[in-house]
C-alpha cells in the first residue's frame, strides 16, 4: 500500500495492540454483576430417605 509507505509496521502493530488493550479493559471494568447474595437466603431442602 503506497499510502502507508512513510509509517512504520511496527508502529501500527502497537496502535492497534493499545487499542485493543484499551478497549478490552473498559470493556472489563464497566461491566457490574448484581448482588443477589445479600437479598436471598440459601434454603435448603431436607429429603427423608425410606428403605
């Protein structure tokens, strides 16, 4: 590609590896679970066995 000449390729490999680590880790790191620990109990159920 002759409108690429004056870059270097290794200085784009490692724009778009900063890209791609930046994206993933906001990716990561935006992303909240709900705590559905505290709300609920854990019930546990008790089965009689009958030989």
């Amino acid at each position: 590609m002759p409108q690429m000449a004056p870059l270097s390729w290794i200085n784009l490999f490692i724009l778009f590896i900063i890209t791609y680590m930046i994206l993933n880790s906001l990716n990561y790191f935006s992303f909240t679970y709900n705590n559905k620990t505290s709300s609920t109990s854990l019930k546990s159920k008790k089965i009689n066995w009958k030989w």
